[in-house]
C-alpha cells in the first residue's frame, strides 16, 4: 500500500470514527430535551427549572461531541 493510499485511508477512518462519536451525543440530547418536555407537562410551573437542567444536561452531552472531533487532531 502507497503511502497516498494509507493517507486516504486513515482519513476516512478518523471520519468515520467521528461520525460513530457524534451518534451518542445526539441521541443523548434528544432524550434529554424529550424528558424535559415531559416535565415541563406534566408540572408546569417547574418550566424554568427543568428548562436550566436542560440546558446543562445539553452542555454535558455535547462535550462528548467536541471531545470527538478532538481526540484525531491531539492523537493524529
């Protein structure tokens, strides 16, 4: 195998590898965001609460993401 070849390759893995990290962060945030909608109706006046919890949940969860997208460029 060329060294253009192996290149290409390792490429593709590195895209492929983000694109499996990025799976877990996104079904995360919807679970976390349907949850709180569930909340939000069933109490509604905790609206503003569960509306910051989710947000910090999101932040938490989208950390794996940048994580991710990182771990090729510090390991590559």
């Amino acid at each position: 195998m060329d060294t253009t070849t192996f290149a290409e390759v390792s490429g593709n893995i590195a895209t492929i590898g983000y694109g499996l990290a990025a799976i877990g962060p996104g079904i995360g945030i919807g679970i976390v965001a349907g949850k709180t909608v569930e909340g939000m109706a069933r109490q509604p006046e905790m609206a503003g609460r569960l509306q910051t919890t989710m947000f910090l949940g999101i932040a938490f969860t989208e950390v794996l993401a940048f994580i991710g997208i990182a771990t090729p460029f510090i390991f590559g």
